[in-house]
C-alpha cells in the first residue's frame, strides 16, 4: 500500500546536507570569533563573527524538527548571505592585505569564503528540495484524487 508523502519529511530529508553544513558553519564562525579578536585586536571583532554564528546554530537546532526545517533552511541561507553581503567589501581591498589593515581585511576574507560556502552548499540543496517538493505535491494530488 502506498504512503501519502509529508511533505515537510520531504524538504527535511533534501536540506540535511544544508542543515548539517549550518552546524558546521555556525562552528566554525564560533572558532572564528574567539581567534578573531586576538588576530585583529578588535573586541567588534568577536561580534562581527560571533553574530551569525549564534544565529546558524539556533537556526540549526531549531530546524532538527522537519516540520520546522525549510522554514530554518531559509533563515540560515539568508543569514549567510547578508555575511557574504557584509564582507564582499574585504575583496576590494585585497591590495591592502600587507598594510596595517591587512588582519582585519584577512579576517574579512574568511568570514566571505565561509558564508560563500556555505551557500554553495545551499544551491543544490534548494534544487533538490524544491523538485522533491514538486514531486511530492503531485502524488499528494494524486491521493486526494482518490
């Protein structure tokens, strides 16, 4: 006998790798933010970065349900790219990396390839999830035929 899909399983089990990748981001943003401080000397530092990782963890832990997961997923892809939006500014200064902005600019830098990361995982994610969706939809149509 067939089983009517739920299609919050559905987005669940297509974002895990989006929603194991927000944990290690939100990880790594943390190391980030304590070293940050100490390598560029700025206690804004730590907020610059410590920010968006308590934002991806609590996005990460809240979307453990699946019935809460696309709607975290969302929130945890928006967060990485206001991060990329925030540090992109880091690339035009790449000439001044020797410079006595040079630690704050490098800093910059791993923030954006973290976030830019993060959301090259994201893509695929999205166009999995939203086909499985898709998919899904048509057999619960097809149930509701019945």
């Amino acid at each position: 006998m067939a089983v009517r899909p739920d299609l919050g399983r559905v987005h669940a089990a297509a974002l895990r790798p989006l929603w194991l990748a927000t944990y290690a981001q939100a990880a790594i943003l943390a190391v980030v933010a304590i070293g940050g401080v100490e390598f560029v000397g700025v206690a804004g530092a730590a907020l610059f970065a410590g920010g968006p990782a308590l934002l991806q963890l609590v996005f990460a832990t809240l979307g453990r349900a699946p019935q809460r997961c696309r709607v975290c997923m969302v929130l945890a892809t928006s967060a990485s790219g206001f991060l990329a939006l925030s540090t992109v500014g880091g690339l035009l200064g790449l000439e001044h990396l020797d410079g006595p902005a040079g630690d704050g600019l490098a800093f910059q830098l791993v923030c954006f390839a973290l976030a830019a990361l993060h959301l090259g995982v994201a893509r695929p994610c999205w166009s999995r999830a939203n086909a499985a969706a898709d998919a899904a939809r048509a057999s619960i149509a097809l149930f509701d035929e019945l």
